[in-house]
C-alpha cells in the first residue's frame, strides 16, 4: 500500500486510539475505587470479631452494601475493558480493511457501536456505585446531621 494511501486510513485510526486513551483513565480510577472498596470491607469485617450485638447491626449494612458496591465496579471494569478491546478490534479492522482493500465497514460500525455501548453500561454502573457510596455515608452519620435535598 502506497504512503498516500495511508494517510486516510491513520486519520481514521486516531478517534478510536483517543478513546482507548480515555477510557484507560477511567479504568485507572474504577480499579482506584475498587481498591477502597475492597479495603474498606477488610476493615469493617475486622472490626466485626468480637464486636457488640449494637455495633454488629451498624457494621453489617454497610458491608452488605459495600458488597454490592465491589460487584458493581467489578462489571464496570469488565465492560469499560471490554471497550477498549473492541476500540483495539476497531483499529485493526481499519488498518486490514485498507490493506485488503476489504468491505467491511459494517463490521467497523458494529464494533464502534458495541464499544459504545459497552462504556456506557459501564458508566452507569459507576454512577450508581457512586449513589451506593453515599447511601454508606448517610448509615454513618447522625440522623441530625443529614441533610437530603
């Protein structure tokens, strides 16, 4: 294949290798979450033994949503991984499509929509982790002290 033949071909590659790029920074502060998470829960789990029937009962429901917590991050890290692996496909699907000289730009579509959606299942899933984490905080504070608006 010719230079100027694949001049357009780069021009294209370079939206999805920005993607891959972003995406990498929002797994690096889901995998950062994820890890709060999971320390989280060591602690109050140790805190746990040999601890008072009263504070059992406050322990346990934040653990119980620290839990779900980890497995909404867990499957938001799949999915934003999963992404960056289409986002990866859809390069190189570019690049041998041009070198083949092949149709198949309805592949090429297919994987930048699932790679789309797949990020956007996995941010929903972060912003719900995010409205989990808050509803821990109002099970540690004094009722007095919040405030719901």
């Amino acid at each position: 294949m010719p230079l100027p033949d694949l001049i357009p071909t780069l021009e294209l590659s370079v939206g999805p290798v920005i993607l891959i790029s972003g995406v990498g920074l929002i797994l690096l502060s889901m995998t950062n979450r994820f890890g709060r998470i999971i320390d989280r829960s060591r602690l109050l789990s140790r805190e746990l033994h040999g601890a008072s029937f009263e504070h059992r009962e406050k322990v346990l429901p934040q653990l119980r949503i620290l839990s779900t917590r980890a497995r909404l991050v867990r499957t938001a890290i799949a999915l934003a991984a999963l992404s960056v692996l289409l986002a990866a496909l859809l390069v190189i699907s570019i690049f041998v499509g041009a070198l083949l000289r092949l149709t198949i730009a309805a592949v090429i579509v297919v994987l930048f929509i699932v790679c789309m959606f797949s990020l956007i299942a996995a941010l929903v899933l972060f912003m719900a982790d995010i409205n989990l984490s808050l509803k821990a905080l109002w099970l540690e504070m004094p009722h007095e002290a919040r405030r719901r608006s």
